[in-house]
C-alpha cells in the first residue's frame, strides 16, 4: 500500500508510477525500456524493505534520484510536479542545487 501525503492509503500502482516517469521524460532522449527498468528497481527496492505501506514521498524521493541520474531535465520536470513549488524562488532554488551537483 502506498500512504498518500494527504493521509489516504491505495494500492501501489505500477502503471501510473510508470505514466508519471513517462510525462517527465516526454521527449526526452529516454528510452522506454530505461523507464521500465527504472521501475523495477523501485518495485525491488520496495519489496526488500518487507513494509505493508510505502509513503509516496519515499517513493517520489526515489525517482527523482534515478531521474537525476539518468536525465537532468526529466528530473527538474518531475520535481515541479511532486515538490509542488508555490514560486519561481523554490524552483531557482531547485535549479540551483542541481547545478552544484
């Protein structure tokens, strides 16, 4: 089960982890095979783990590391979307961080 930042617990859903990944990427030099191995890795790493729930921001943390690996504009793409920035300042802010990596 997948706890939801808003309290609500829900099935995991691969599909839409994959979906979610996927729009990061749109157009984007990121084959799809790369999104679903990507995805298995997150699916292994939650299985290891043996927890019944799963917070999604743990999940979204997860992501945005392997998009930061893998395609740096995927991953700022990603991060607008569950950071949920409220202003420009948090997403320079963001932008920033990324260029001292």
């Amino acid at each position: 089960m997948v706890l939801k930042k808003d309290g609500r617990r829900e099935p995991f859903d691969r599909m839409k982890l994959v979906a979610g990944i996927k729009k990061a990427c749109e157009k984007r030099p990121i084959s799809v095979e790369t999104i679903e191995k990507m995805v298995d890795a997150l699916e292994a790493r939650m299985q290891e783990g043996n927890e019944k729930e799963i917070p999604s921001t743990t999940i979204g943390e997860w992501v945005m590391n392997d998009l930061h690996d893998v395609d740096e504009v995927a991953y700022v793409r990603f991060a607008s979307v569950y950071r949920s920035f409220k202003d420009i300042n948090e997403f320079m802010a963001e932008l920033q961080d990324l260029l001292k990596k």
